[in-house]
C-alpha cells in the first residue's frame, strides 16, 4: 500500500476507544477521526461532532475530508442500512459493517433463530411470540423448565433479554413486553430454552466468504460480584478463556463459523465487517446465543491490545476482497479489563464528576466510554461505564493485578467496580 488512508470511525464508547487506540498505531493511516468519540478518543485522532445516524452528514463529512474508510462502531447505523447508504452514495468508500440484511442477525432476534434453523447452526430451542399469538407463548413457557428466558427481537440497549426463574412472573413479563415494556422491538419477543453453560465471545473479521479469528474473550454482565444483580453493559473481561481450547474452537469453526459465512452467501447477503457469536459452553458443545454484527464491549478492550497484526491493514484486506490468505498474529499474554461505572449504574447516575489520577495510571491503558473534557481541560464522567482499565500480564491474576493498582490512583465521585472480573475462570 502506498498511498496512507484517512478513516473515519463512528461511536463513542469505550469499544471505539480501544478501536481507535489500535488504528493510531498503524503506519498505513493518514488521519483518524472519530465521531463524535470522547475524552479518550482525542488522544489517538480527531473528534468530530457528528450524529452517526445522519447518514446524510456522515457522508458530507467523507466527502469533504477524503475518508478512504469508514469502521462503524455501534449496531445502531448498521441495523438502519449505513452501508447500503454508502454504498449507493459513495461507492469508492471502503465501509467496515455489513449490509442492512446482514446487519439483522443483531438488529432481529427472531431473524437470527430462523437464520440458524435454515442453517443448521446449534442454538437453544425457541419460539417467536406477537400478539397475535400469545396464548402459544404461554403454552410454550409452560413446556419450558425454569429459568425462563425472554427476548426483545429488536434493538433494546442491551436491556431487552429477561431472565426468569418464576413462571407466572415470566407469562406477566411476556404480555408487558408485548404490550411496549421495550418500545417498538418487544413487538416481537423470542422465547429461548435456558441453555446451562458457560459464556464466551468468539470475534472474527471477515470479507462475507474468508475469514480471521481474533482472541476469544468472556465479559461480565451483572453490576455485583459472584455474577449477581442488575445486568450491565459489561464490567470487565479477560481474554484468553481458558475453556476456549483448540477442541472446543475447532467445534465453533465448524459448526458455527463456516456454518454462519455459508448461509450468508447462500441468501446473497453481503457482510464485511466483525461478526460477534455469544456463545454457550454447554458440557464442551458451542451453542450460539446471539449474534452481533460489531465488536463486543468491553470485550474489544482485551482483544485489541492482544492483536499484534496491523488492524488497519486486514481491514484494508477484507474489504478489498484481498482477505485470503491475511493472517492473525495474536499476544499469548493475558488481557484484563476492569470497568469503572458511576454509582447507581446501570439505573440512574449523575453524571459531570471530575475524574483524577488518570496520568498516575501508568501500568495499564484506559479506554475511555463515558468521558467528556470541560472548558478547563478537566475530564469529567459522561455516561454509566465510564473507564475501561485494561492491563497485560502472564497470567490473569497478574493482568488483574496491574489492573487494581492503576485503579487505586484514579477517583471520582461514587466510583464502583467489580473485584472479581475473571473470577469463574482458571
């Protein structure tokens, strides 16, 4: 490659952190930008203030400043079709996310379970349930051994999948969910069979045919420790998992995997981009628990700095169909991140809180989410999840460890985090 590429990466949370914290290091780029990024971002290119839902600005600003590519972050632009968009409008512009079809194995759980059906990819038993028939839904509750499990089928914020262990609560919590609990995506909601297992993120980056594995990771949903109350965006992860071993991949390339990219291209659904599978361990078997069609957060915050390949460069490759034959170099060390929330996260939080110490930090990298700097420099909090303190090491304990004493010189008003991110794990 000679001429280097200017790139434009829409989001602003800590994924897009970590995104732009490993696009800055490749001798391929010009000029990153970001919109509308955060306090953390500023560090790796330029913030730009746009709205990555406006597609109409999103491509007047590509135009106006020469954006070889564009990465979309977050589902949001993919699920409404800002490839399709780009793709009629600036044909020449290399965009990183898949179709607006492509994109529903996120934007629509129900598409996805049917997807999987057709394809023969393993996946818990289900059954879709509108209005129009909910007594089936009842009845399938019934069918089903506690917990319940209940999914919103469109975009909910991460807050659309309930997790029940009583049954009447679960009949009462599907009529609410229909009747709007989630707005327009519970019209639809997928009733699952709880799989009992254990979690993993699988990430690859792929061309719609070829593809490459990035490093494995398993995040923490819940806001307490043991993996108990409210479920977050995401406390932390840890990346490798240790039960991810080659048996077990060689089980999620084949069934899941290849499966996936073949019944893309059998249904003529282009995709280049990342593909998420949240995946179940279920006695050693890969079951698919959702898809989604960008990295995972804040799991991107432990793949990326165990990424050794330029990542400007296999993107550049995936969406040239140059991607046969690109190659994963991978960091064997252990990647820990530690998420810190403002207090009452995941339910109300103040937000605007001075945050200190991060120059103290020095043994970690720390991915900004929910940061934003004020008229005299300072960094204040912006968000829920608002620091992602990641930390390598040559075991876990030792990533973790690096991962606390960074912690220990950064504050800010009702600071919480999880003491135990990879605790469930050798």
């Amino acid at each position: 490659m000679t001429k280097k590429l200017n790139i434009l990466l829409l989001g602003s949370g800590g994924r897009e952190c970590a995104l732009a914290w490993k696009l800055a290091q490749s001798p391929a780029l010009n000029h990153l930008y970001i919109a509308p990024g955060n306090a953390g971002t500023a560090q790796y290119g330029t913030n730009v203030a746009l709205k990555p839902l406006d597609f109409d600005q999103v491509a007047d600003f590509c135009l106006n400043n020469g954006i070889d590519m564009l990465i979309v972050g977050s589902e949001d632009p993919l699920v409404a079709g800002i490839a399709d968009y780009m793709a009629q409008r600036l044909p020449e512009l290399q965009v990183i996310g898949p179709s607006k079809a492509g994109a529903q194995l996120e934007g629509s759980k129900d598409f996805a379970k049917q997807f999987m059906m057709k394809h023969d990819i393993p996946t818990a038993a289900h059954l879709s349930v509108t209005a129009q028939n909910l007594d089936e839904g009842l009845r399938f509750l019934e069918q089903q051994q506690a917990p319940y499990v209940l999914k919103a089928d469109g975009l909910a914020a991460g807050k659309g999948v309930l997790i029940i262990n009583d049954l009447d609560e679960a009949k009462a919590e599907l009529r609410a969910m229909l009747e709007g609990k989630f707005g327009n995506a519970s019209a639809t909601v997928v009733i699952e069979q709880f799989l009992k297992g254990i979690e993993c993120s699988v990430f690859v980056v792929t061309d719609g045919k070829n593809y490459q594995l990035l490093p494995v990771a398993k995040d923490y949903k819940r806001i307490g420790e043991n993996d108990c109350g409210l479920n977050t965006g995401g406390m932390g992860a840890v990346s490798p998992v240790s039960f991810a071993d080659e048996a077990f991949m060689d089980k999620v390339r084949t069934r899941i995997i290849e499966r996936t990219l073949a019944g893309l291209q059998q249904d003529g659904i282009p995709y280049c981009g990342f593909i998420f599978f949240g995946l179940m361990n279920v006695d050693g078997d890969p079951y698919v628990i959702e898809y989604n069609c960008r990295m995972g957060d804040p799991e991107t915050e432990v793949v990326m700095p165990r990424l050794k390949t330029d990542l400007v460069m296999l993107l550049c490759a995936a969406a040239s169909g140059s991607f046969q034959g690109a190659q994963v170099e991978i960091d064997p060390r252990y990647a820990v991140t530690v998420m810190l929330v403002s207090g009452g996260y995941p339910q109300s939080y103040e937000k605007n809180k001075v945050i200190t110490g991060l120059d103290a930090a020095t043994g970690s990298i720390l991915f900004h989410a929910g940061t934003k700097r004020d008229d005299q420099g300072q960094v204040l909090t912006s968000g829920g999840r608002v620091l992602a303190v990641t930390s390598m090491g040559t075991t876990k304990d030792e990533a973790l460890a690096h991962s606390f004493e960074s912690i220990s010189h950064i504050a800010f008003d009702k600071m919480y985090y999880r003491r135990d991110i990879g605790f469930d794990l050798k």
